[in-house]
C-alpha cells in the first residue's frame, strides 16, 4: 500500500490539534515533532483500516448508482404492441 502523505498545511493543522487535545484533556504539553509522530502512529495503524472502509463505502455507493441508471435504461426502452 501507498504512504499516506498529507500537505503541509493539513499536516501542520493534525499537530496543532493532537497538541491542543493533550493540552485540554490531559494538562500535558506535547511538543510539535512528539505530535507529528504520534500523527504518523495514527496515520500508519489507521489509515489501511479507514481508507478500507472508505472503498468500501465507495463500492456500495458506485453499485447502488449502477443499478439505478440500469433500471433508468430499461424504461427507455421502447415497448412492442401487441
């Protein structure tokens, strides 16, 4: 699988928020490069999982939209009298 590599600006908003969140919930003060890694952490053991299911939503999304434009087609069918 690919590595994730997210731009520098949403890059540099995770770390500000991870270190936010230790700030307010647990009174800890992370530096940036502790909370990039625990961003790269995250980013390593989750992302197969969510970009997964992400593809899988996709997957049933596309299916559900194919068969619509199936059934679209068939009532453009023209039908024979008889």
């Amino acid at each position: 699988m690919k590595v994730i590599k997210l731009p520098k600006e949403q890059r540099d908003s995770l770390i500000a928020d991870i270190r936010d969140y230790f700030d307010v919930e647990h009174g800890e003060t992370l530096g940036e490069l502790a909370a990039g890694n625990l961003l790269d952490f995250f980013i390593q053991k989750l992302g197969p999982s969510v970009y997964n299911q992400a593809l899988g939503d996709c997957r049933t999304l596309v299916g559900q939209r194919m068969l619509s434009m199936e059934e679209d087609m068939y009532s453009l069918e023209w039908q024979q009298r008889k």
